[in-house]
C-alpha cells in the first residue's frame, strides 16, 4: 500500500468524456493525500482526514500538484528517418499538400520504415518513449501507416506490441495504411485498398490482436469520402474500432463521417465547420485536437472554444510524427493549446486526461481521480496546473506512477 502525502493540489478530473463547457468544473483539493492499493485509487481527500494503515510506503508530493497521468491519444511514434529539408520547405512557402504533391511527405518516411527492421524500429522508438515517461505520459497510442504494404505495415504493429514488454507506457495500437496510397499503387487507390482490407489481414490483426483502432486519412491529398467510408466499415466488421483524420487541410464532410461511421474520435478539426461540430455532438465522438501539428506547420489552430462551446467533448494530443508535428512533449503541445487555443489551464488537463482516456476507449480504468481508477499518477514540483502550463520551458514532472508503482522519480 503507498500514502501520498503532502500535496499541494490534487485535481479531482472526473471520468472521461466530459463534455465541453464542463472541463472548466473540476474540484480541487488543497493539502490532499491519496492512498493506493493494489494499484489502484483506494482513497482520497483532505491530508487531515487520511488514516496511514502501518506498513504503508509513503511517498511525499513536496507541496506539488497531483493529477491524472497524461495520455497522448494520437501519435505516429513509431517511424524510421527524418524530414527536416520538409521543415525548411515549409518556412520557405510551400504547404504540406504542396510537398505532399510533389512526392514528399509521408512517402518519405514510408521509405525509410521499409528499409528498417522490427529490431531498429523498436530501437528507435525506445528513446522517445522514455522522454515521453518523463513529460508524464503513461498511456500512449501508436499508429501504423508508415509501411503502406502488407508486411510492413504487421512490422509497425508488432513493434508495437513488443515494445510493451521494454517500458512502461501503455501502449495503444491502431491501424492506419489508409494513410497515404503508396508510389506503386498511382492511380490505383481502390486496388491499393483492397489489398490492405483484404480479410486474412484483418483477421490477423483482430486474432493477434496487433491493433485495437482503425483509422483513416480522409483528404484530398489522400482517400476521398467513399474510400474512407469503406475503410472504417470493412475494419469494423473485424471490430477495429474507427477513428478519422478529419477536417485537416480542407473541408470534405470527414467529420460528419465520423459521425455517421460512429468514430470514436474525430481527429484534427482545423477546417470543421458548424454542420460538422453538430454531427460530432449528436454521436458523442470525441473531437481530438492537435495543437502542436499547426504549430509546428504554421498553420490555423482548430476552432478549439467554439467546438467547447458546443459541448462538444474535446482532447488533445501531440500527433508526433516526422513531418507535421516532431514535437514529442505533451505537456508543451498543452501549453500551445492554451496560448494559440485559447483553452484554459484545467480545460487542457481534462483534455489530456479524461477526455484523451476516452478517445482510446479507456475512460472506465485511467485519466480520472475516483476510487478504483488506476493509479496512474503524476506530481509536479509546481503547486497548480496554471503554473504548469506557464512554465513550458522546462519539465515540471517530479514524480511519475503507473498502476501504483513509481517509474520516475526527479524529486532528487
């Protein structure tokens, strides 16, 4: 059993999906303490009313705050290469459709990911992991998308699957070879899906349980309304559950497949319109936000405070990846969130937390504090989620506990 003692704040986040204009209604208890059994949240309150039972360890907050561990809900972590002449490209004038049309992009990395083995990819990954662990992140989501074939695309899966067994982060897989058509399907883009759906490699992925999502680029540059349409149904029938890259670059009714498709996330939303917030909010789809991605493209931010407004449940996610968005902290992309979104402190945990907990499915076991959550927990050396998100230039992370257990420790 482990008594956390003397925290400053803990932040109450209350269990996934919280709807829009309720992420700003969270309790705060000052001078909190928790108690943790069996890896889960057995207790918590004000410090004066906690009963220590003997034997107990005791881990001590510093006065800091305590909340939920963060969970990155959209990422590409797993890649080979880089894309830095893209970057300055992109500074240049040219937009990401511009280089993507010019045979840049994704095809670039989908080179360098066929040319890497299971074992360099994992090698890779491991590195971002441990840096993520340290910004806070106990739960992640991984993508494929990079391999576009067959085989390529199971080595991106299982070095998934694998790298659970190297760290801790729980690790979230989703299958995404609708990403982009690869050069030798040109001109072929239904050919190209119907080797990727094709039943034996579904059910390999359902049976090996390799993957737990499917998603789908939905843009002009990549699959058009029918063909993502048809990916999110036939990848359901083998229940892989859809997501969508909707509304990035241009406006084509993504969102509103979302809904209709009954996505669990809508991610991306820089060009959703009224009609396209009124589907999501019907359905209930988590509308997954990624504010380093616009950043880091120079691009306009996602209509974060009118999706709020909306009650629209809203999360928030790195969308790490070597082109549009090599930016691995969370706790930054948070920030980001704040001063280009407009969102406020304790909407961005929320988004982070519960709300990203929901968007992979999660919301009944982590993101939240409650009696019986997992305890995964992270305190910070600071004493409030403003002061966190004021202070991006540096980690504020003192301590990080996945399932009870403490997996880093910066308290010195």
């Amino acid at each position: 059993m482990l008594v956390i003692l003397n925290i400053g704040e803990l932040v109450v986040i209350p269990k996934g999906p919280v709807c829009g204009r309720e992420m700003r209604n969270v309790r705060r208890i000052q001078n909190a303490a928790i108690v943790v059994d069996g890896g889960q949240i057995s207790w918590f309150g004000r410090a004066t009313d906690v009963l220590i039972p003997p034997g107990s360890d005791v881990l001590d907050a510093g006065g800091g705050c305590v909340l939920p561990g963060l969970i990155d809900c959209h990422t590409h972590g797993v890649f080979a290469g880089t894309r830095e002449n893209e970057f300055v490209q992109r500074i240049e004038g040219k937009s990401y459709a511009d280089i993507a049309r010019e045979g840049g992009g994704i095809r670039v990395t989908v080179d360098a990911v066929r040319a890497a083995t299971l074992e360099q990819l994992i090698a890779l990954a491991l590195p971002r992991l441990s840096r993520m662990l340290h910004n806070g992140v106990t739960s992640l989501e991984i993508k494929s998308g990079y391999g576009l074939s067959v085989d390529d695309e199971f080595k991106m899966l299982e070095s998934v699957r694998r790298l659970r067994e190297f760290q801790p982060i729980e690790l979230v897989g989703t299958y995404l070879s609708a990403h982009a058509v690869p050069r030798e399907f040109d001109g072929h883009t239904d050919e190209y899906l119907g080797r990727m759906l094709d039943d034996p490699v579904l059910s390999r992925i359902r049976d090996g349980r390799l993957a737990e999502f499917c998603d789908v680029f939905c843009e002009t540059t990549a699959f058009n309304i029918e063909q993502s349409r048809r990916v999110l149904l036939k990848a359901k029938q083998f229940g892989l559950l859809p997501k969508i890259h909707a509304d990035q670059i241009t406006q084509m009714g993504a969102s509103r497949l979302a809904a209709e498709g009954g996505a669990i996330s809508a991610d991306h939303l820089e060009k959703i319109d009224d009609g396209g917030i009124a589907a999501l909010k019907a359905v209930g789809t988590i509308a997954v936000l990624l504010p380093a991605c616009s950043f880091f493209l120079g691009v306009e931010q996602a209509p974060a405070r009118k999706i709020i407004e909306a009650d629209v449940p809203v999360a928030i996610a790195t969308d790490y990846n070597p082109g549009s968005s090599m930016v691995e902290s969370l706790p930054l992309t948070m920030t980001i969130a704040c001063t280009q979104m407009r969102m406020t402190p304790i909407e961005v945990v929320v988004a982070a937390t519960a709300n990203a907990a929901a968007a992979i499915g999660r919301q009944d076991r982590i993101g939240a504090i409650d009696i019986g959550m997992q305890a995964d927990l992270i305190v910070l050396d600071v004493p409030s989620v403003e002061r966190w998100m004021y202070e991006p230039g540096r980690n504020c992370l003192r301590t990080v506990l996945k399932r009870g257990k403490v997996v880093v420790d910066s308290s010195g």
